[in-house]
C-alpha cells in the first residue's frame, strides 16, 4: 500500500535536513533526554566536530560547566511546551579545548511525528561578547579618568544649567554633590557679573574660548581665579550646548608673583652681594652679573652679556674655566676651585670660585659662580656681614612677630619683635640655636603652638587665631606658619609670622552690634522684609516674613539657610523669585507683583545691596498684600491669557500638520518605487533560480550538476544582498539613534574581515590608519552600515588592469571623526556623480547590487547629523570623505 503524501505543511526529515544541509548557522536535534540525533555540517565549521563524533552524546557534555544548570533548565522547561522557541546564551567547547560564546535557539519539535526532538540553531557570538567586555572595559577606564582628572570637567546649556559634573570640577567650586551644582544657574559661579557678561559674548561669538582667566566664587563665597576652555557644540539643531574644563590656578599666580618677588629678590640680593657673581648658560655664555664681577673683569655687563670668558681673558685662562664649567654642568656636584684671571683694570686677580649647577622648568641648566678675591678677604667678609644686616633689616622692617625654627624646634632667625614678646610674655630671653617650646616655660600656650608647628613640619601652610590672657597683654593674635624647604622639597624648619588683630576683632564686635539694631527696626513693621547674599542664603528676616514662610512651607528660618532650597516645594514662586533676585544682582531697583499659595496678592520690592567696593553683594526684599486691589486684574488678565494660549495652540497644530503631511508625501513617493524596485529585484533571481533547477532536472548528467549548483548559489547571493540592502533601509529609517562608544577602527577591521568572502578581496591591497586618541560616541548600527556599503564596493569595483588598493584614514577628536576613503577602482562617470545618492541608481553596468547602497549610506550620515563628499574620476578611481559628529554623552 503506497503511503500517502503529506500535505499538512509539517517538515518531514528528509525536507528537514535537505533544509539546513546547506544552513551558515549550525543546527543539532535532541532526542527528549538530551541525546544528539543529528548535526548540520556547518557544526563542524563552527565547533569542529564531525557529526559522527556528536551522535549519541549528551548536549551537557558539550556546555561549559557554569552554564549547565541554566542550559538545562530551558531545555526542560521548553519540553513543557511543544511548538515553542528558547534563545539562551552559553559557552560551548570548541573540538580543540577552549570554548566559544554561542547564541543557541532551541524549538521545541517533539509533536512532528518525522521530527520528535528539539531542534538547536546556533552561532558563535564570541567577537560580539570579546567586543561588549572590551566596551565596558574601555568605558570603565573613561570613568576612572573622569573622576581622577584634576581638572574640572562640565556640560551644560548657556546660561540655563549644567547637564554634567565631574567630581573635580565639584571640588573646585566647594560643593558636597553634583546635585547641587546641577540645581543651580552657571551665572552664580561667577564672582563679577561684568566678566560673565563678557565671556559669554565671546562664546557666542567665536563658538569656543581658550585659555581664558574668570573669577569665580565657591559656595563659601571665597573667590578664586580659573582657567577656562569651552567650545559650543551643534546638539539637536540648537548650538547652545557646550563643554568645557575649568582649573583652578589660584596658587599658580601666587606663584608667578612669588616668582616675580623672587626674582626682585634675587637681583636686589645679586646686587648688593658684596662678592663677584655671574650665572653662564651651557655654551659658557654670560647671562647674568652683579657690578662686582664686572669690575672684577674690568668690562661693563652691557658688554659681557652674551659673550664668553674668550672674549675677554687669554686662552689659557678660560680653558680652565670651561674645563671646571663643564664638570659641574655634567656632574650636578658644587664644585670649589682656585683660579686666575687677568683683569682689564686691576690685573692678575687669585680667586676662590664656587660653582654649581641650576637646572630650570624647562630643563636649561645653568651655572652659578660665587668668587672671592683672596687677596681682599676681610673685605669680602665685610660684604658678607652687610648682606646679612640688610636681611635682618628686612624683618625688623614689620610689626609683625617674626621667626624661625629648625625641625628640633631650636630657633634660626627671628626679629626684635619677637624677642621682646617673648621676654615680655614669658620672660624668656631668647637667642639662635635655643629651643622654642622650652622658652614658653610650660605655659597654657606651649601644646598648641608645639602642636601647630609640627602640622606645618608635615609640609602643611596655614593660619590660626587664638586668644592670650596675660597681665600685659590681653588680645587676639592671627599666626601664619609656612614650612621651609630645602633643594629637595624636605622640609628643613618653619617659618612663622603672628600679627596682633585685636582692633580687628574689636570692629567686628560693632558690626554685629550694629545687625542687633537693624534687626529691631524691621522687626517694628507688619510688611515682609528680607535680605539675601548673591548665592540667596538669608542675611537677615523679620518675625512677619518668618511667620508666613512656616504657614506655606512648615520651615523654621535661620540666617544661612538658602531661600530658593526653603521654597522649593512651591515651583512657581520659586521660580519668579529667582529671575527678580537675579534682576535685581544686575542692579536694577524695581517691584514686582505675584500670587501665594493662599491665593492673596503681594507687591515684593526688589532693591540692590552695594558693599563697601561698589559691587552688588546681595538684595534686600520689601513684600505687601494687596489682595483686594489685585482680584480683578488678576480675573481679566486670566481671562486674556486663556485666549491667547488658544489662539497659539491653534497656530501650533496647523504648523504641525503641514509638516506631517508633506512627509506623509514624501514617504509615500518612496514606498512607490520601493513596491516596484523590490518586486523586480526580488523576482528576477527567483526566476533565475527556477529556471536553473528545471536544467538541472532535465539535464542528466552528474558532471554538470556543480555548474548549476554554482550558478544557483551567485543568484541567492544577489537576492541576500538585495535583502540585506532592505534590511539596511528600514534600520537607517526606522530604527531611532541611540549613540554609544565606538572604536572605529575595531568596526572597520571588522567591515573588512566580513567581506573577506568577495571575489576581489585579494586583489585590493588595503590599508588604515587613525590618527587622535579621543573616544568617539555615535549610533554603532548606522556607522557600521555605512563603512560596510564604502568599503565593499571598494572591492567589487576594483581595477583589474592596476595594482589595486584602498586607503582608510581616520582622525578622531572630541568634536567630530573625519573619515577618508580613497581607491584606485573603475571610477564613476561624470554623468552619474549627481545621480550616486539616488534610491536604486546604479553608476556602471558591473553592478550586481541594489541600487541602494550610496542611497543608504547619504541616509544614514544625514541621522547622525554628518556630512558626505564624493569625488570621482572615471578609469582612475574615487574618493570619499565623511564627517561624523561627536556625540554628547
């Protein structure tokens, strides 16, 4: 009895495996218990095995053991389930030992009677997973980076807010969190609003700045100088967005007026050293003098300057020099040496030269010569000892105590100041070399100052105040403790400086007398008066302004507390009265009106506070009811409002369905030529395909069955690249951008090792380079289409008559990558270069695509908010440059 045919479109096995024979992904079948009954040969492809040494195995065997149990579980779970389809993630052993990331998709086969088992597709995913960990790897570094840099990094909108801070860039301006430098205006940071204004004129202007010096105050109010650079970025249409780094270089410019104080220092020193000195570069060139040397020389420094000692001295003479010279600018080691010179005035001179080596910022080294005449020692002597009378007169030129103490807090120096307080304090008659802590005798003094000077021994530079109570003296004192270091930065002893600020103290005494009396006087009104500093912390308030603050928001008011951070549970209010504080910080006086919760009318006088150097310090608030004369305004101002709202919502919509209209149109015309273009192209190749297997069956001979075969697999390739190119579309047009972190080089690597199956990948020799180290953010999906659909048609329209190649260069920074590809190919006609960017148009009679490519990829780069340029030259080759935008984070 002939069996019947199945013709309830179930698969039988021998359609099953005439199926997936040929499949790229690789397919095995369970039996119930887990056992293989089958496996592709693609299997082998993938994990290496033959399908004689799978059959009969248990899938387990082949799982890595810390994926078992979960494979296991969806295997069971699946079973419960026939008809139904799993994809589970695992690692699987490769035939050689090491294992491989498989993406696996079980469906559950078990109610087809030819069939009864599970059926696992699956694809070594490994590339994908190396890729994602190297991902997180690399955005893992980023973030460290950005949270150990020094300097402070910001994103945000002009004049509106910040999006992003970095956490030096909080520790710079004195906040605790982020949350609070984000809840705030950029403009509060600024310590003058005059140099805010003008910043940001330049900004809007030139679109970047660089390297300019602002002062901005940190949330103590302490002001410090920073450096800025911020560059405006294109984000969504608008170019409000920026970002940008601050650095604090307070202690930079102390350091240059330091520096500028040093060098003061150093030519007033050099000037009155008694003994001859100079400083020579490296080619023994004069740099620096004092008129001693000069005299000693027997030239004028204007003369000397720039030249070396054989311009002056005989030869001999000045080989000794260079020969010492030399020994120190190589050695480093301080180098004492007797030497002779012939002087234009006063003859041979014997000298005692010490020279050592100085070595600058930049790396110059330089050396420094300090000589005695022995033949006039007293007199040296003498110079030496005036020197140090000048210094001495230096610190007894203060009122200030001043003095000095080594690491065994025994004394160095100190003035005539300090040695009179000591003895007047403590009846300690001091002198060099006695023990600082010693001479306190004990008193309530001695821990803390022991105490203090042993922070500043760690390398420490501070201020104290205190307090001392002794029967001739009673006052505060401010002390100023810096370390000294020596060549090395090893701190060698401190010095300290204490100033008398008892008037100090005493006038700060009347100030808060003066805010107890004033506190009186608006307490003596029924109307809310206010005042708040520039960051609208509360300077002062009164018992009415309290009150009604704890009717609308529950709150107990204390001075500091923040009028903005007090109100925020009302929005409204807080908002109206941030923009007529920050009016009024402007300078402008004025008064406006508004509504409370409790629906009464209140007019709020605003009034600038001027410090004592003319600069706006904070407002002062005048606020009173006037419900009832504001009702009726308030009802037809209401009334005005709705109407107008209305009429713009009206305006609105039309706008928007114009718009939505004309891209209805658009799209329409698009699926038109779509319809017809895929119908076409997909047909032709079925057709081809058809036609090909009715040879194949009429033909009888086995030796041409290869050549059709062959010809059958160039058709289904031409359709899978059509389809592909489908697929492209709808992604590029469809698929919204979500931006991500991209190594670009990673992706056109990978562009190429794809394409490594193409008959003319061999012959196109083919290199990259990338050139900038920023990271790079953007849409991976569309950036990945669009080197795929460049680099490929690089290979297949290759000249064959030339030694083919195809350059890649890419430079990357944190604005934009710029792309350039560029080949010695076919080349396009100057006919067809206008027409390259069009749906379906194709440029050479060797095309075996879509006609889609180039359309795609002008698609893909106009979403990413790019630019495309192509330049070609027929029989000669094409060019393409692409420029994609960094984007934000």
């Amino acid at each position: 009895m002939k069996p019947k045919p199945n013709h309830t479109g179930e698969l039988t096995t021998q359609s099953f495996k005439a199926l997936i024979e040929n499949a790229h992904e690789g397919i095995v079948l369970y039996d119930v218990k887990g056992k293989i009954k089958f496996a592709s040969s693609s299997v082998r492809k993938i994990a290496g095995y033959k399908e004689a040494e799978l059959l009969g195995r248990s899938g387990k065997e082949f799982v890595h053991p810390e994926d078992v149990k979960r494979a296991t579980r969806a295997f069971t779970d699946l079973l419960k389930k026939p008809g139904k389809s799993v994809t589970i993630l695992e690692r699987l052993r490769h035939k050689k030992g090491h294992f491989i990331w498989a993406e696996s998709t079980l469906t559950n086969f078990t109610h087809l009677p030819d069939i009864r088992g599970v059926v696992s597709n699956f694809r070594d995913v490994s590339e994908r997973k190396n890729a994602e960990e190297k991902a997180r790897q690399n955005q893992e570094l980023l973030m460290t980076i950005n949270r150990n840099v020094s300097e402070g990094i910001f994103m945000g909108i002009v004049n509106e807010c910040f999006i992003y801070v970095n956490d030096a860039f909080i520790k710079i301006m004195g906040y605790a969190s982020a949350a609070e430098v984000l809840a705030m205006k950029p403009s509060k940071l600024y310590a003058d609003e005059g140099q805010r204004q003008k910043v940001r004129r330049e900004l809007m202007q030139t679109g970047r700045l660089k390297n300019v010096e602002v002062t901005f105050r940190r949330k103590n109010g302490e002001k410090f100088l920073g450096v800025l650079n911020v560059n405006l970025l294109q984000h969504e249409g608008k170019d409000d967005h920026l970002v940008g780094t601050l650095r604090d270089i307070t202690r930079e410019k102390k350091a240059e007026a330091d520096l500028i104080e040093s060098r003061t220092f150093l030519n007033n020193v050099i000037a009155t050293v008694a003994a001859p000195l100079f400083v020579k570069d490296e080619k023994h060139r004069w740099v620096m003098m004092n008129e001693k040397f000069s005299e000693l020389v027997g030239r004028s420094p204007k003369e000397m300057i720039g030249k070396t000692d054989r311009d002056f001295v005989p030869r001999e003479e000045a080989k000794v020099f260079w020969d010492i010279d030399n020994q120190v600018l190589k050695t480093g080691k301080t180098i004492v040496n007797q030497e002779r010179i012939t002087s234009a005035k006063e003859g041979v001179r014997d000298l005692l030269t010490v020279k050592s080596r100085y070595v600058s910022e930049k790396g110059e080294k330089f050396v420094i010569g300090f000589i005695t005449d022995i033949t006039a020692t007293n007199r040296v002597q003498e110079k030496i000892s005036q020197l140090n009378a000048n210094l001495q007169g230096i610190m007894e030129s203060t009122r200030e105590s001043i003095y000095a103490v080594d690491n065994d807090f025994c004394y160095l120096a100190f003035n005539d100041n300090h040695k009179r307080i000591m003895k007047l304090l403590y009846g300690a008659d001091i002198k060099a070399g006695t023990n600082k802590i010693k001479q306190l005798k004990g008193s309530s003094d001695a821990p803390w100052i022991k105490d203090e000077i042993m922070k500043a021994m760690a390398g420490t530079i501070f201020m104290s105040e205190h307090y001392l109570h002794y029967p001739k003296y009673k006052g505060y004192i401010q002390t100023t403790y810096n370390p000294i270091r020596d060549d090395h930065g090893r701190v060698r002893g401190v010095a300290v400086f204490v100033k008398d600020i008892t008037e100090r103290k005493r006038f700060e005494g009347i100030i808060q007398s003066i805010h107890a009396n004033m506190q009186g006087v608006i307490e003596s009104t029924a109307d809310r008066i206010l005042a708040v500093d520039r960051k609208y912390r509360y300077l002062v308030f009164n018992r009415s302004h309290a009150e009604a603050v704890k009717r609308m928001v529950n709150k107990d008011l204390k001075v500091g507390d923040n009028l903005l951070d007090i109100m925020k549970s009302t929005p409204d209010i807080t908002k109206g009265l941030r923009r007529n504080l920050i009016r009024a910080m402007k300078g402008e006086q004025f008064s406006s009106e508004g509504a409370m919760p409790d629906k009464t009318m209140w007019e709020s006088s605003f009034n600038p506070i001027y410090g004592s150097d003319k600069t706006i310090s904070g407002v002062a608030v005048f606020i009173r009811n006037v419900t009832e004369r504001k009702r009726i305004e308030a009802q037809l101002k209401t009334l005005n409002e709705e109407l107008m709202q209305q009429n713009f919502q009206l305006a609105a919509q039309e706008e928007e369905l114009k718009a939505t209209l004309e891209e209805l149109s658009e799209r329409n015309f698009e699926l038109d030529q779509l319809m017809y273009k895929t119908s076409h192209d997909l047909r032709s190749p079925l057709a081809s395909i058809m036609g090909l297997v009715n040879l194949a069956n009429l033909d009888k001979d086995e030796a041409s069955r290869d050549n059709y075969l062959s010809k059958i697999e160039g058709r289904i390739k031409k359709l899978d690249e059509f389809i592909r190119s489908m697929l492209d579309y709808a992604r590029v047009n469809r698929v919204e951008v979500a931006p991500e972190n991209i190594d670009l080089k990673a992706v056109a690597q990978n562009c190429i090792r794809e394409l490594e199956y193409l008959d003319n990948f061999k012959a196109v020799r083919t290199t990259l380079q990338v050139k900038g180290d920023a990271s790079f953010r953007s849409d991976p999906l569309r950036v990945n289409i669009i080197f795929s659909n460049i680099i490929s048609n690089a290979y297949k329209y290759f000249n064959p008559e030339a030694e083919s190649f195809l350059s890649i260069k890419m430079e990357i920074t944190a604005t934009q990558a710029r792309i350039d590809f560029q080949d010695n190919g076919i080349g396009i006609k100057p006919e067809h270069l206008t027409k390259i960017f069009n749906m379906f148009y194709r440029a050479t009679d060797r095309s075996q695509g879509s006609g889609l490519g180039m359309y795609i990829v002008k698609q893909a780069i106009e979403k990413l908010g790019g630019t495309i340029d192509m330049k070609s030259e027929y029989g000669k080759g094409t060019r393409i440059k692409i420029t994609l935008p960094n984007m934000p984070a």
